[in-house]
C-alpha cells in the first residue's frame, strides 16, 4: 500500500517532493513549514504496541536519524525524521576502494549500535545492508531503518561477512556468501575476520573477531619495527585491472661475518703469515666480542621497548576506559538533557498536535459535511444509474422472457400442432373407421328395414289380395243371394263393398308414400353426412396444407 504520492501531502502537513520504494515500504522527501522531512513507511507482522512507538520516539544514538514522530496506519509503521544529506554506503563504495581500517572502524560503530538495539526493552535489530546506512558530507555514519524484532516485517538480509566484503570489494550483494572469493585485494588477516563473520549473527562474536584482527595486525607490526631484517607483511596483490602496484620486499641486513670482512684492514706484504693469522685472530675475537655486547644491549633495549610498549597499552587501555566511562558520562548527560528536551518537545508537539488535533477536526467535520453532501449527491446519482441500469436490464429481462416466451409458444404451438396434426390425423382415422362403419351399419340398417319393409308390403299385399278375394267371393255370393232375394234398387251392400276396397287402396298407397319418403330422408341424410365428411376432409387437408407452409417458412 502506497502511502507517499508525489504533489500531495501526508496527513495535510508534508508535502511530498520526492518517494521512492525503500525495502517493503517507501522513503520520500517532504517539506513542511519550510523544513526538510525524510518519511518511511515499513510494513509490520502484527500491530504495534504503543510502548513501541514510544521506544522509537525516545531512541537516542549518534548513528541513527532522530525519530521526530511515528504514525501508525493500516498493518505500517510510518516515521517522521529530519532531513540530512546523505550518501548511502552502495553508492559510496562504488565510486572507491574502502580502506581495511575505515571498514574496521565503521564496524565497531555499528556492532555497538546492534547491541544497544538488541537490549532495548523491546528488542529491536539493525538492517545489515549498504542501502540501509549511507554517510553525511562530514564522513560520519547514518543508519535509516532499525526493525522491531517479531513486529516488523523487513528481514534481515546479510550477515557481517558479507557486509564487510561488500565495503572492501565495492560490490552490492542481495543474498550472504559462503566464501571469501580469493581474488579479494586485502591482507590475509581481513580475510580471516570476513571468513569467520561469514553467516554470524552474533554481535559479540563478531566483535572478538575484530579485537582478534586488530591484534594480530598491531602485534606483526611491532615485531616489524624491532626487527628490520624480517619481512613485513603485504597485502594481497590485485589483478592489473585495479592500477595498484605490488610493494617490492625490503633487502635482507648485513651478517655480522659479512661486516668483519669489511672491516679487516689491508695487511702489507712484508708481514709474517703467523703474525698476520694472530693479528686477524684477535681482530676476530674482538668484533666477536664487540658483535655479543651489541647484541645483548639491542635485546635489552628491545626488552626494555616491549615493556614499554606494554605499560603503554596497558595505559592505553586505561585511558580507553577512563574515556568509555567519560563518553557514557557525557552520553548519559547528553540522554537526561535529550529526555528533558524529548519530554518538553513531547509536550509542545501534544499541545501543538492538540491544537492541530482541533483544526483537523474541524477541516474533517467540514470535509465531512462536504464528502457527506458529495456522497449524498452521488448516491443519487448512484440510484438514478441505478434505477436506469435495473429499468434496462428489467426492460431486457422482460424482452428476453418475451421472446423465451414466445419461443416457448412458438416450441408449444409447435407441438400443439403436431399433437393436433397427429389428433387430427387419428381423428380423420376414426372419423372414416366410424363413417366406413356407420355406413355399413347404415346399410344394414337399411336392409333391415327394407326387408322388414318389402315383407311388411308382402304381407299386406297378400292380406289385400286375400281382402280382395274374400270380398270377390263375398261380392260374387252376395250377388248370387242379391239375385235370389233383392230387387235391382238396393246398391247398399256394393257401396260397403267399394269403401272398404277405397281405404285398403288408399292404406296400401299411404304406406307407399311412407316408404318413399323415408327412402328420400334416407338418401337425403346420406348425402348430407357424406358431405359432412368430404368438407371435414377437405379442412383437414386444408389445414395439413397451412400447417406445412408454415413448417417450410
């Protein structure tokens, strides 16, 4: 989460000039009330107690930038430092060869940094990386970020050896090194100490490395000032690249021998062999002599240096203390006046920041007023979009479920029709399996019923006849009585005779009537249903028709 940006202003009172990412967070620029600010943000693990933030308010050390103020945002820790120029170690051992004792003493400074952070009362640790400490235009040391250890989230990266080496070869590193590369131009005892500071963690074993190498070097160089004749210790040569030159050895000393054959003096011919080898004898024995009283009385001026050599340390050593015990004096003065200056600055910034407290009120309420407004406002305008979007998408639901619904229609008409077609079609098979068989039963019906009729005809036909003849063999009897007993006026009995024939006649024709008109309702039925039918079909088909048309479009 970014928390600088560039032209705008941290909680209304830094502007930001500069930001750049810094480990997990940021480090800028910013200017308030005419004054320079470094701000840095650094992630966190867990929230941090306020006992914390007042540890980083009240941190108080030569090496570190003062902590002026330390906000607390969301899962950060944001820290407001003065300005002070400052070139970071991986820029400054880029441009030039770092020499062994400044590296040596850079590293004391910080070893004793690490281990006043590592006894605070909450524990705290300095991140080891060039990019983490820079130096002042005075030369002096400055460390940006010290961590809470379980709080904050920035890990720690390299080790001590890996530190020194990245200051002696000039060369940045992420990760820690295993080994000491053997290329590396500096003496045998500094590849020692970053050997053994290779991954050690250990504040005071790294600090018994270097007592141990400053030792080892003061103590070769003593020796080398008694002694000339021994060869003083070289660095290790660099590659031709590096434009240094390998310091040539110094020349072994005259033996003893060598400076009594100097000092023989030029004997004369005229001389005797034997006293010649007396004289040289005694010439000898005396440089011999000479050469021992020389000899002890440099062993004794070397004794008496060593020990003073060692009443100096000794007294060195002392005063180094006497001067510790003075430095932690005046450190611990310079504390209680910074205390005494921390609480009387701590209560003029909550007196300020009070004051600045109740004008941030205000401006929120007023902001508050406003963003409320500007929300109100946009809330509408929120609904409105909103309303629209929900009127559109409803619209397009509802144009959607129409054309689904039509389409479930259609699919359903569809169907339906096919059902249709299909009842239709069983329909037309039943209705002609119910004509073909009304029609035989029709037929049969009519078959009956001419049959009955015919034998019913039959049967009046031959009562008729029988009537006739028994009215013939009545009318012949009667004549035959008429002519025997009547006289020519009385027609009576003919006349009966003639009525009762007249109404057979007139049965006998009615029931021909009867059936004729039946016969015409008959086929008169049978012509109407067989048009029935016929129209029925030609519906059917009519409909099969548009049906089919509308399959095809």
């Amino acid at each position: 989460m970014a928390f600088f940006h560039v032209g705008e202003r941290y909680r209304d009172s830094y502007y930001i000039e500069h930001a750049v990412p810094f480990f997990d967070g940021e480090l800028a620029i910013a200017q308030s009330d005419s004054q320079r600010y470094y701000l840095q943000s650094a992630h966190l693990q867990k929230q941090a107690p306020a006992r914390a933030i007042q540890q980083y308010r009240s941190l108080n050390h030569p090496l570190v930038i003062p902590f002026l103020e330390v906000y607390t945002e969301e899962r950060s820790l944001v820290f407001i430092r003065p300005y002070v120029s400052i070139q970071p170690l991986s820029e400054a051992i880029s441009t030039g060869q770092v020499d062994e004792d400044q590296v040596v003493e850079w590293g004391k400074q910080l070893l004793q940094l690490a281990s006043q952070l590592q006894s605070m009362p909450i524990p705290m640790y300095l991140l080891l990386d060039p990019r983490n400490i820079g130096l002042t235009d005075d030369g002096d040391l400055k460390v940006f970020f010290c961590g809470l250890q379980r709080i904050t989230s920035q890990k720690l990266t390299l080790d001590w050896g890996t530190f020194f080496y990245c200051l002696l070869s000039g060369q940045y590193l992420e990760e820690p090194i295993d080994k000491v590369p053997e290329d590396l131009p500096v003496s045998k005892h500094m590849i020692r100490l970053i050997q053994k500071s290779l991954k050690n963690s250990s504040v005071d074993s790294v600090r018994s490395q270097i007592d141990a190498y400053e030792k080892r070097k003061h103590g070769k160089s003593l020796f080398s000032r008694l002694f000339g004749g021994e060869k003083k210790e070289e660095p290790r040569p660099q590659s031709s690249s590096s434009g240094q030159k390998v310091i040539p050895p110094v020349q072994r000393s005259e033996s003893p021998s060598d400076r009594i054959q100097a000092a023989q003096p030029t004997v004369s011919k005229e001389e005797t062999p034997n006293e010649l080898e007396q004289q040289h004898l005694e010439q000898i024995r005396l440089e011999y002599e000479r050469r021992q009283q020389e000899l002890l009385e440099q062993l004794r001026r070397q004794q008496e240096e060593l020990e003073r050599l060692e009443r100096e340390r000794r007294e060195k050593e002392r005063l180094e203390k006497e001067l510790q015990r003075a430095r932690e004096e005046r450190e611990r003065l310079e504390r209680e006046r910074r205390e005494q200056e921390e609480r009387e600055r701590l209560e003029r910034e909550r007196r300020e920041q009070e004051e600045r407290e109740r004008l941030e009120r205000e401006r929120r309420e007023q902001e508050e007023r406003e963003r409320l407004e500007r929300e109100r406002r946009e809330q509408e305008e929120r609904e409105r979009l909103e309303r629209e979007r929900r009127e559109r998408e409803e619209r397009e639901r509802l144009e959607r479920e129409r054309r689904e619904q039509e389409e479930r229609e259609r699919l359903e008409r569809e169907r339906r029709e096919r059902e249709e077609r299909e009842r239709a079609l069983q329909e037309l098979e039943r209705l002609k399996r119910e004509r073909m068989e009304w029609e035989r039963k029709e037929r049969e019906r009519l078959e009956k019923e001419r049959q009955e009729f015919e034998r019913k005809e039959r049967e009046l036909r031959k009562k008729l006849q029988e009537d006739l003849k028994q009215l013939e063999l009545q009318n012949s009897d009667q004549d035959r009585n008429r002519g025997r007993s009547a006289g020519p006026d009385d027609p009576q009995p003919e006349r009966v005779d003639s009525k009762s024939i007249e109404r057979q006649r007139q049965e006998l024709e009615r029931v021909q009537k009867e059936k004729e008109e039946r016969e015409r309702l008959l086929r008169e039925r049978i012509y109407r249903e067989s048009e029935e039918h016929a129209q029925l079909a030609r519906q059917f088909e009519e409909y099969m028709k548009q049906m089919l048309n509308k399959k095809k479009i």
